[in-house]
C-alpha cells in the first residue's frame, strides 16, 4: 500500500543518498534489517528521513511528508491493507474531497471513519447526479417527451451545492450526518504498529572498532589480544 525511502539522515548531510523503500506494513525484524543495509547503527548514524513514497493509493502522496512517524506510518498502511477495493476507492475520493487530510494522524482517522460520507462512484458531473436523485432518490419517472425541458444540470447543482459534495476522479463525495470520531489521537499507537527499531550490536567485535563506535574516541595503539571483547549487549 505505501513504500517509504528510509534514508540515512547522517550520511545526506555528508552528501551520500544512502536509503532503500521499506513496504508497509512492516515488521521490526523488517525495519532493522534495512537500517543494518543502510548503515543506521543507533550510535554513530542514528536519525533517519523519509526521501520519496511510492504508494497505487491515488492522491495519498501530497500527504506524506519526510519527517512523518514510521509508526504512524505503519499504523495507516496497515489500515490500508484491510480495506476492499471499494473501500479504497471510496478513500480515495475522500483524499481528494480534503476533509481530515493534513496529517497522517487525520489520515489514521479517515480510513476508520469512512461511514460519514455517502459516495457514488459513478457519478462525475451535476447532470448524472440530477438523473440519480430523480430515479433513484425520488423514485420518479420523467416522460421522454418532457426530458428535454427540464434543466438537469441547474438541478444537480443545486443538490450538490446543498449537500457540500465534491465530483472526484473516483466519484461523487458528501459528508452526511454521521460524527467524525477521532480513535487515534496521536497518542498511543497500539504495540503491532510500533516498528522502529536498531539493529542488534554485534556479540563480538574487534576491541578498537568497539570502542571506536561506542565510546567515539580515540585510542592508542591496542591489539584484540590484549584486551577481551566488550559486551555489546
């Protein structure tokens, strides 16, 4: 569903693109492994940033932004993931409707709110929706003589003007009157979504190269045989 460019936050400064797409969702053992290939140790390159997304959801990509939580992240692409496709398509069109889309966290609470909007994913202009209401809605059956003077275009403006919807690529969109509730309130990101994690210190290790990259010093010269391994863990 989303494909994230983790990148080496350290190495970009020192002008080395060092990164690799995570897919999400993912699994810890997924994301530390890609920290390892990437050079993210937790001690000496630490801090990461998001470069590019890929992602086959329409619109989701002028949402995401280089600095957003992997966890959250996560969270919203494992949402994504239990979705059906008309499910998604309905999300889509929401995206582009542009209630409750400036944060992932909005994002989190769309996919689990989708029940407070009515959508029509074949209807694109105010004409078709005149016909819709008038069969479908109204139940009303228009003489094909008559069809010809009656504005459909004035009357599905107006409906959509009322109903505050929006013609999307996907359809035609409109809030009803369900309450939007806010699950996810930025907090407390349930614990199969919290991913992040450094890759496991190695058991052993040359002497200087540990302390080299755990203590950041320098050292005279040493031998590994003067001196047992650290414990790294």
């Amino acid at each position: 569903m989303i494909s994230a460019y983790i990148t080496n936050l350290g190495k970009y400064n020192e002008g080395d693109l060092c990164g690799e797409y995570l897919k999400l969702p993912a699994t810890k053992e997924d994301v530390k492994a890609l920290l390892s290939r990437i050079g993210i140790d937790g001690v000496i390159y630490e801090e990461i940033i998001i470069t590019d997304y890929e992602t086959d959801i329409d619109f989701l990509r002028r949402f995401l932004g280089e600095y957003e939580s992997v966890y959250e992240l996560n969270y919203l692409a494992a949402m994504l993931a239990d979705m059906d496709e008309w499910e998604l398509k309905k999300f889509e069109a929401l995206l582009e409707y542009g209630e409750y889309t400036s944060c992932v966290q909005d994002l989190i609470n769309l996919t689990q709110n989708l029940d407070c909007y009515e959508y029509e994913p074949d209807i694109t202009n105010n004409e078709e929706l005149a016909y819709y209401y008038i069969g479908q809605i109204e139940t009303l059956s228009i003489p094909e003589h008559l069809e010809n003077y009656i504005d459909f275009e004035s009357y599905g403006s107006d409906i959509s003007i009322n109903e505050g919807g929006v013609f999307t690529n996907n359809g035609y969109v409109y809030q009803n009157r369900e309450d939007f509730t806010e699950y996810y309130k930025g907090r407390h990101i349930p614990d199969e979504y919290r991913i992040f994690a450094y890759p496991d210190p190695p058991d052993r290790m040359p002497i200087r190269k540990q302390l080299e990259m755990y203590g950041k010093m320098s050292l005279p010269c040493i031998s590994d045989r003067q001196a047992p391994a650290l414990e790294t863990r």
